[in-house]
C-alpha cells in the first residue's frame, strides 16, 4: 500500500543498493540495483517461489553488519492469500538467500528491526484486521520465532518497528473508526501500549508508516487518510511523546520513510492518492 518500513534501499560504503522499477509485475523477477554515483547495473534478482511464482515486489531492506535484509510481496491479491518472503544479502559476493520460510496465509513480511541481536520482522495484511511480530537469529534459528499477534492489542497489522533505549517499538495501522497505536516491547516480551494516534476520524490502514531513533529521540511518522488528511510526526523522548510536526498544503502526505545525513533528520512523503 505505502511501501515497507524502513524503506526499499540501503546505503553501503557509499553506494546506493535499492529495489528498482525497471521489471513487469507478476512477469519478470524483481531487481535489486547497485549505484556508485557514476553507474547503475543490476545486482541480484529476487528467485521464484518453490511453486514457480514470479515475485511482485521488494518492499524494504534493512542494513546490519554489512548484511542486506529484504522482505517481498510474492503472490495474491487480498488478506485471505497473500505471501512472501525475508532474504539475506551479502552485498561483496552478491549472495541471496531466504531467511527462515516463507508468509502466507495472507501475511506479508512488511517491517524490519534488528533489536537484542536479532531480526525482527512485522506483517501486514494491507486491510488492517491483523498482523504478527516474529524475530529470528541469524546463523542460530532456522524458523521464525511467533513472538506476539498484534490483534489481540486491538490494532491491524505492523508498519514500522524499531528498537530504541532496549526496547522494541512497533507502529500498527487499524481499522475504520480506531486510531493506530505504537506499541513497545519490554525486556521481558511484554507488549503495551506507549502511544495512540489522533487527528480527524480515524479512517482505514490510519498508521505509523515509519520510526527512526535522532539525536536520542524516537521520531514516527502518522497518516490518516481522512477526508482532511492528517499527516504528524511525533517525537518520544523516553518518557513523553509530542508532536513537532504537523503536515498542510504540499506537505499533507503520508512520510513514508526518514533517514539522516550530515546530522539533519530528513522525511520523505509519498503520494496522495490514498485520500
């Protein structure tokens, strides 16, 4: 819908690893590409499914000791079917591997966190009515551990995740009449909930699409697609949140991801259309 969180591209050692656009849909394999400022070429292609399924999508990639991970949107086209995957890639020899097994079931591997030496993950099901949060131990584990199911918070599905002062945080998205939440992650797995949204009427797959840890504060991003969009930023400081940020005019869009460079905190908005 928005795109996966934290975003579909990387930077390692000073180059640009992103998820192209140059490929047919549901007919050729999915691109990743490599930019060094002077060139662009292909650097891996995402493999079929064991079925024979040609991949849709990449929707985000996440950095971690030099190691690419990478979730996709393999196969379907509502909550009831659709699927993917989480690959590793090692961006030197250009290896590609799956990480654990595949999501179905109408799940889809929308969200990425490294948090107490682990890889996290949140799915999505694009309609807000649920999601699950899973984490796997690279070279450890060889299946994804079910470590919480969002909709027994009463929220959808998983948009963003991130891990800040040693707990994870989860941004959700949630149905037609209920205001997303962030919730946060103990260091004993509880869940609860740090944050809910507002603004406007609460319209579905309102969420927190994006979070990122600047200058030791928790910065999420908010949308709702109400007949008069809301589009926030929220900041956490460890103890209280705020809202520094209020989008209008140009800049009432969804901020679909953040990123830093030379000290500054950049936020990115995506399209409209969703209004």
């Amino acid at each position: 819908m928005l795109g996966g969180s934290p975003a579909a591209s990387v930077i390692f050692r000073n180059h640009i690893i992103y998820a192209a656009d140059d490929y047919t849909t549901g007919v050729t394999q999915p691109k990743i590409r490599i930019f060094d400022g002077t060139s662009d070429r292909v650097m891996a292609l995402i493999p079929n499914t064991l079925a024979g399924v040609v991949p849709k999508a990449i929707l985000s990639m996440l950095l971690v000791d030099g190691i690419i991970y990478l979730t996709t949107l393999d196969s379907g086209t509502t909550s009831a079917d659709f699927a993917g995957r989480v690959f590793s890639l090692d961006p030197l020899s250009q290896t590609l591997a799956i990480v654990g097994a595949g999501f179905g079931t109408g799940e889809v591997p929308y969200a990425l966190a490294w948090h107490m030496d682990r890889l996290w993950v949140g799915t999505n099901a694009g309609d807000a009515t649920k999601g699950k949060i899973y984490f796997f131990r690279p070279n450890i584990d060889i299946a994804w551990t079910t470590d919480y199911t969002l909709s027994t918070s009463s929220v959808g599905g998983a948009t963003s995740l991130q891990s800040y002062k040693g707990k994870l945080y989860v941004g959700t998205d949630n149905a037609a009449g209920s205001f997303a939440k962030v919730l946060v992650r103990d260091t004993a797995g509880a869940y609860t909930t740090s944050e809910t949204a507002s603004g406007g009427t609460a319209k579905v797959n309102n969420g927190f699409l994006n979070m990122i840890v600047f200058k030791n504060n928790l910065y999420a991003t908010y949308w709702n697609p109400d007949t008069t969009a809301i589009a926030i930023i929220y900041k956490y400081d460890g103890t209280t949140w705020t809202t520094p940020y209020t989008g209008a005019a140009l800049t009432l869009r969804p901020f679909i991801t953040q990123f830093l460079a030379n000290q500054y905190l950049y936020t990115v908005g995506g399209g409209d259309g969703l209004r």
